[in-house]
C-alpha cells in the first residue's frame, strides 16, 4: 500500500513537473526579445563604452539573425567595438566578414574606409592605398571617396610642353633698314 502511495505520487509530481516545465518554456518564449530589441541593447552597450557587453549582444544578434535586416549593422558595429578595445585584428577580421558577406550594403564604403584607416594605423599604407583606390573609383561623390582621395598619391601636374628652339640659321631673315632717303 505505501509503495503504491509512493509511486501515485512520483507520478502525479512527475506530470506536475512537465507541466510546469511547458508553461516556464512557452513563458521564456514570449520574454526573448525581439530582434530589435536585442539589437538595440547591444548598440546602447557601444554607445555607452561597454564593448564586451556590445560585442556578445550583436554576435547574439548574428547567431539568431544572419540574415535579418540589422546584420550589417551588427557586424559594423562589432568592428567598431574591437577597433575602440585597441583588437585591431580582430576588428580587421570584422571587417573582413562584413565585406565578404553584405556586398551590397549600403555600408560597404564606410567599411571599406575603416579597414583602410586601421591598415594606414597598423603600418601597412600599401595595402590601404588599392582600398583607397576602389573607393574613390566605386563611389564618387561620397563622403567616403572625398576623403579616401586625400590619401593618394597626387597625380603629377602635366608638363607644359618647351617652345621650340629655332636655330640662328633658320630663322628667317629681317630686311635690313635702309636709312631715310633725304
């Protein structure tokens, strides 16, 4: 009798359990924040100095949003958060993902400009210089192509070309003066 008590009510706790574990699950489900939300909480976390913090919200952001319409945004900014921590690499690296995965991201060319400022920063002006190049060729116009020019090389003003040199002997001749006739 009493082990049948027993069992009575590990069942009874047991479906308790599970039921209480479904409404906690279904709960949690409705608290996750919205895409926006995380997002923003990640942002608010840069503009605030805190770029751990901001760096683990938008790589959460990245996990569950690849493709949502914030990824750009997210990857920029995560750059920007290791670029603030002195992680020149890894905000290199950042960059380097942003412009292999949003090609067509309105960003583009200020991503493309950070690279280059970090690569001038790290010494290597060589490899910012074509960067440099595509932007001022890419997006004419812009801001960022305005700018960029400032760090190429001056184009070499056009010589003018010399006058040419007449010899002595084949200059024509000038009539010789005759003096006044009285």
């Amino acid at each position: 009798v009493f082990g049948r008590k027993l069992d009575d009510n590990s069942a009874d706790f047991t479906n308790k359990l599970s039921i209480f574990s479904e409404k906690f699950t279904r709960k949690m489900e409705e608290m996750k924040p919205t895409p926006t939300q995380l997002y923003g909480a990640a942002y608010t976390d840069y503009t605030t100095k805190n770029y751990d913090l901001a760096i683990e919200g938008f790589k959460e952001y990245l996990a569950e949003y690849s493709t949502g319409m914030l990824a750009p945004n997210a990857q920029y900014w995560m750059s920007i958060c290791y670029y603030e921590k002195g992680d020149m690499k890894s905000a290199l690296e950042q960059l380097d993902e942003f412009m292999h995965k949003f090609l067509e991201s309105p960003l583009m060319k200020s991503v493309m400009f950070k690279k280059a400022g970090i690569l001038v920063e790290t010494g290597e002006k060589e490899l910012a210089l074509p960067i440099y190049e595509n932007i001022a060729k890419d997006y004419p116009g812009t801001p960022e192509a305005s700018q960029a020019a400032e760090f190429l090389p001056k184009p070499e003003p056009a010589a003018e070309p010399e006058p040419k040199k007449v010899s002595p002997q084949a200059q024509p001749k000038q009539p010789k003066r005759q003096a006044p006739q009285k």
